[in-house]
C-alpha cells in the first residue's frame, strides 16, 4: 500500500512503477529524499517511508502481530510528520492540535490498544525495540526541512481525509480493528459497518435474511454446505468468527424450538454452558453458549460460541459468534466476556424477509 501511494505520488508509467516494486528500502529512502527537494513533495510519502522500512525489518510474525506491527508504525510515522509540521510552522500549530484531537478517538485510541497488545504478545524488551527502531527511522527521514508551508497544510487536509476512513484512504488495514480491539461492539455503534443479505446468495434459495457486520471483518467462503457466509475478525487474521447457516426442516418435523430442543442439537463433543430465550426480529429464538472440543492439527483444542437460532420458512437458522479454535488452557470466559455484547448485537440486527 505505501508503495503503492508512492507510485501515484511519482506519477510513474506502468513500467516504472513495476520496478519500484522491487527496489530495497535504502533506494527508496533516495527516491524520497529526492522528491521531498522538489516541487511536488508530499508530507505524506515523508510519513510512510519509516512507516514501510520499519515494517519490513521486523520478524516474521503471525497475520495479526504483523497487521498490528503495520498500523503502529504508519501511527508512529504519520505522528512524527505531525510534530515536524508543528515544531517547523507555528501559524499551523493549532490546526495540527485540532486535528490531534479529531484524531484521538480512532486513531489515538488504535495506537494505545496496539502498543497493549503489542506488549503482550511480543514481550516488553522486543516491543520498546520495535518502537525505538520505528521512531529512529521517522526521525532520521524527517531530519531536513519540510521546503514550503503549502505542503505541510497539504499533509493535514490529507490526514483530515484519512480520519474519514472512507474507500480509498490509504490507511493500514490494522487500524480500524485495533481502534476497537478493547470493546468490539462500539465498533458497530460507530457506525463502521457493512450490510450482508442472502438475497440472491445460491445458498440462500429465496429466504432473505441480512446481518450487519464491521468493515473489519472480512467476508469468506465457508466449507460446509449448510453455511450461507462467514465473517472473520481483523481481515481475516483474528480467532473470532460470525457465521448464518440454514439447515432444512422435514417436512414431518414439526420442531419447536425450545431451550429443551436446542440442547438437543448440540454436536457431539460439546458442552452445552447455558440458554436463554431471545428475539430475533421479532420472533422467538433460542441463543446457547456451547464449548466444542476438537482434533485441530493433530492437538486437542476448543472453539466457544453463542448460537442465535430461530425457525424461519421451515429452515433451522443459526447466527452464531465463536472465538477459536484455541489450546485447551486457553481462559475463554474472559475472552466470550469481551465478545458477547458484540455477538448480541448482531443477532440484534437482523432483518427477516416475509
């Protein structure tokens, strides 16, 4: 993505930007040198480029520690460009502490949730050198003078965009899903979501059902047959799931869907925790927590989750959140503690179509 930007910023043809796209990070670091001495230069680029050789220092890391590691040093970088911004232009220093302030309640709060979460997975000692190496390149690539006022009220109209968090905003995929990774329901009561209908979904037959889902999660193809669609967490990188399934009645079956009858229907090797009676657009439902152990790579491990099921045109649906599969020492109860008022909340938006 940095690269990308970096392109269009260059306005290189197609060939050029091809080799851009292989070039080491110190040749990069030349390029940018080079451009911020022009008349096209952008605080922008001057942001990313620590932001982009940071990232590519680091160790290999799991999906979601290098999704984290990639937001933090985007945060960090574009931070930097900011004091730059204030420290070298002071008539611009009050639209850099509004725009701080505006930025605070996503961005801000990304960046401490990552620095958390950061700390826990990768230890204090790795993390505060993680930090240093990203905030030593940020400095040593803003060291020369930004060459006009101009381009540093252009970085803030750009960084006011980005806050948007619209299509096309350049932002790291990470930031959005850390800014909420302490409370991830407020990320729906924010407003950050997608609608997903089955209408005209080849699972679905004609039945429409619709669920809202955060932006962050990402949409996949699900094995099993009876699974409409499933949504993971972070992109695609995170442990917790939301999947709608159909399951068709007999024509014989007359199921009454009771918290008798759903305990009924829990798979083998599984735990039913609890029920509870609830509504899904209007109509009775059922919700049970179950814990499912399974053989997952050869290691016993377990999944929990929240059914949400109700009847619907003589089809059994089940809405369900889970967290998993984990290693059986695992404490899940604070995790689903966490996770509940989410899971709910989806269940709560669900639209029926008569």
């Amino acid at each position: 993505m940095f690269v990308a930007y970096f392109q269009r910023l260059c306005n290189a043809d197609m060939a050029r930007r091809k080799k851009l796209k292989r070039l080491p990070v110190k040749k990069i670091e030349n390029i940018a040198a080079s451009v911020r001495c022009g008349l096209k230069a952008s605080l922008w680029l001057i942001a990313l480029i620590p932001a982009m050789d940071a990232y590519s220092q680091v160790p290999q890391h799991p999906p979601k520690i290098n999704l984290a590691i990639e937001a933090y040093a985007f945060l960090r970088g574009q931070n930097s460009a900011l004091e730059k911004v204030s420290r070298q232009f002071p008539g611009l220093q009050d639209d850099v502490q509004a725009l701080r302030q505006n930025a605070d309640a996503v961005f801000g709060r990304s960046e401490r949730n990552i620095e958390q979460y950061l700390r826990k997975e990768l230890g204090d000692a790795a993390f505060l050198s993680l930090r240093t190496h990203i905030d030593s390149l940020a400095q040593v690539q803003l060291h020369e003078p930004i060459a006009e006022e101009k381009y540093a009220a252009d970085f803030i109209e750009e960084t006011k965009g980005r806050m948007r968090l619209g299509r096309g905003s350049s932002v790291p995929k990470g930031v959005l899903p850390f800014a909420y990774h302490d409370a991830p329901h407020q990320e729906m009561a924010d407003g950050h979501t997608a609608r997903f209908s089955t209408q005209g979904h080849p699972k679905a037959d004609h039945d429409i059902v619709a669920i809202s889902i955060p932006k962050s999660w990402r949409a996949e193809e699900a094995q099993m047959s009876q699974t409409i669609q499933q949504f993971t967490s972070f992109h695609g990188n995170g442990l917790e799931k939301v999947l709608l399934a159909a399951y068709e009645l007999p024509k014989e079956d007359s199921l009454m869907l009771t918290e008798k009858s759903a305990a009924e229907m829990i798979a083998p090797h599984s735990r039913l925790i609890r029920t509870e009676k609830v509504k899904i657009d209007g109509r009775q439902a059922i919700m049970a927590e179950i814990e499912e152990t399974l053989n997952f790579r050869n290691a016993e491990m377990k999944i929990r989750m929240l059914q949400f099921m109700f009847i619907h045109n003589r089809k059994l649906y089940c809405l369900q959140g889970s967290i998993g599969p984990v290693a059986m020492h695992y404490d899940l109860d604070l995790h689903l503690k966490k996770y509940e008022p989410f899971f709910r909340l989806v269940a709560a938006g669900t639209d029926i179509a008569d």
